[in-house]
C-alpha cells in the first residue's frame, strides 16, 4: 500500500466530516489508507465514521480513551501499513491536488524522507482569523516558520521550522532507523522534536509548495493566546530535551517578555525604552504594509493587537514552562 493518512480527532465531528470528504476525493482504494483514532468519549464522531466506511472501505477508526497527541499518533503509526505515512488534522481541508502533489513529490525526490506544505488560511475566514493568518505568515510575526502559513517555492532540505503536522508526511521506512516516535509527553511540538532527531540522523526534507492544506485559524481571542502559551510551553519542552539542536531565535520571544515585565523598573532609565519603541515602529510598518496589501484598513488595529499577543503568549508559554513544570523525558 502506498499511502496511509493518520488522522487524531475529538468532538469536533463536523470539521473531521469536511476533512475526509476533501480527502475521499482524491485517495483511491488502491492507493491508501485512512486511519483515525477517537482520541476519547466521543461517540458522535465513531458512529459518523462507521457511516463514512460503507462507503471508503480503505477507513479504518478506534476509540481510545484520552491520550496525549503523541501517544494517539504514535497509536496510529503503529497500525500503519503504507509506504508514506501521512499526518493531518481533523479540521484541514486539503487543497484539490494536495495528495497527487505529495505522491509525485515521493517519486521525484527520492533522497528525502520528509514532506510537508502550507497550511492556508480556511476560504471564508473572518477578519480575525484572516489577521491570524497574515501575522503568523510574516517574518516579524513567526520567522522561518512564517513558511508554514503563507507557501511559496518548493524548497529541499528544510528543517522543522518549515513544517507542520497539520500536513506532514514522512516515509514508513523513516521511523525504523532507531524507532523514531513521537515523545508522548510534549503538550505540543512533538513533530518538530522528531523532525529535529530525524535531521540529525541525516534525512532530508522537502517544503511542497502545492502541498496544501487550508486550515481554520482560531475563532476567539482567547483561543489564539491559549494555542500560542502551549507552542511556547512545548517548545520550551523540546529545548529541554535536545538543548543542543535548537536557535537561539525560539528564545527571543521569552526575553521580550521578560523585558516587558521588567518594564517598569527599566522605565526610569529613557534609554531602555528604545528596544519597546523599535518593536513597535516594527509592527507598524509590517501591519501597514498587510492593510494595503488587503485593501482592508479596518483591521489594522486587529493586526497590531496580534502580533503583540503572539509574542507575549509564546514567551509566557516558555518562560512558564521553563519555571514551573516538571521536566519531560525522551520517551
């Protein structure tokens, strides 16, 4: 068999219905699987998938009860029969030619064992989630992993930091060379610590810029500062892990939120203000050039909220991580 999609949901049963019908339209029987974990009591979502197998034999599904993310994909690869085994998240909508694109890419790049692409902004999206999108897929809003959110060029061995779980696959033959698995204790970040490990190993990686997957951004406020204190917090996780392996560019959130804590003290002396006055001139500019490029002025203050509540939540993700939570292990 030569492609198997891994798929974890939990009670989100109308996403994970829009995410295989975009899927069952591409995959052949002959060519895959699709593999889901029920990752709890979520009985709604089982009795859809017993419907949708009538119809795509090639779906299996289990419940588990409540794992870690990394245990329920570890689960999942284990179970596994294909060649490429293919991760995606349960409320992706894959673009029309997403799994042709991957299954040629597997052919014409045979010296890599890693695939991922852009995960887009979902058609339709609020201006909210349209910020979200333009913040994270700019330089100033997440760096080299700004990649991820806003496509480009295919480009060969890239490293973690241009890839996403939400659309990654990776060769079945990749996980033997020492049982590479993800680490089941990470409350995020699991791909990009096992992305880390496999790059040391020496397997390369291909950024497909037709890869592509439209993804939902975060309906609330709330919900985009509580994603961003867990990618922070898992990070910090991964570093603890593999300190050696990590840029020093995942730390600069962290500082600027110590900075803006100690701000008051650093108030007394003018010349500590100016690094806040740079980050904001910063901000500005790239927010500006967002609105015009959109066309859409009336979201300019949303943008510049964003941005400076990525930054701080990352940071206070780390910082709170790094201070108040156990230690994690490798396993």
């Amino acid at each position: 068999m030569k492609l198997s999609v891994l798929i974890i949901t939990y009670k989100r049963i109308n996403q994970l219905e829009r995410c295989l019908d975009s899927l069952f339209g591409q995959i052949s029987l002959n060519l895959g699987e699709v593999l889901v974990c029920v990752n709890g009591d979520d009985s709604q979502s089982a009795k859809m998938l017993a419907k949708k197998r009538k119809k795509f034999p090639g779906l299996k599904y289990w419940k588990k009860e409540r794992l870690s993310r990394g245990a329920a994909r570890n689960n999942l690869v284990e179970q596994a029969s294909g060649e490429i085994i293919c991760f995606l998240d349960d409320d992706i909508v894959l673009g029309r030619d997403s799994i042709e694109v991957l299954l040629k890419a597997t052919e014409q790049y045979p010296q890599a064992a890693i695939f991922g692409g852009p995960n887009l902004c979902f058609p339709g999206s609020d201006n909210f989630q349209i910020s979200q999108s333009e913040v994270l897929g700019s330089f100033l809003g997440s760096a080299w992993m700004s990649r991820r959110y806003k496509g480009g060029k295919d480009i060969f061995n890239v490293d973690e930091r241009c890839l996403a779980l939400c659309n990654l696959a990776i060769r079945r033959k990749a996980f033997s060379l020492d049982k590479s698995i993800f680490n089941e204790n990470l409350i995020s970040c699991e791909e990009n610590l096992l992305l880390r490990q496999m790059s040391a190993q020496g397997l390369k990686a291909v950024f497909l810029s037709k890869f592509i997957v439209f993804h939902q951004r975060r309906k609330t406020y709330r919900g985009l500062c509580r994603q961003i204190f867990q990618y922070g917090g898992g990070r910090m996780q991964a570093i603890r892990i593999a300190p050696e392996r990590y840029d020093f560019i995942f730390l600069v959130p962290a500082i600027f939120f110590l900075y803006l804590v100690l701000l008051p003290l650093l108030a007394e002396v003018p010349k500590l203000l100016l690094p806040l006055a740079i980050y904001f001139f910063l901000i500005g500019v790239v927010s500006l050039k967002i609105i015009f490029r959109l066309k859409c002025f009336k979201i300019f203050p949303l943008i510049l909220i964003i941005f400076l509540s990525v930054h701080i939540c990352y940071g206070a993700g780390f910082i709170f991580e790094f201070l108040f939570q156990k230690k994690v292990t490798q396993k």
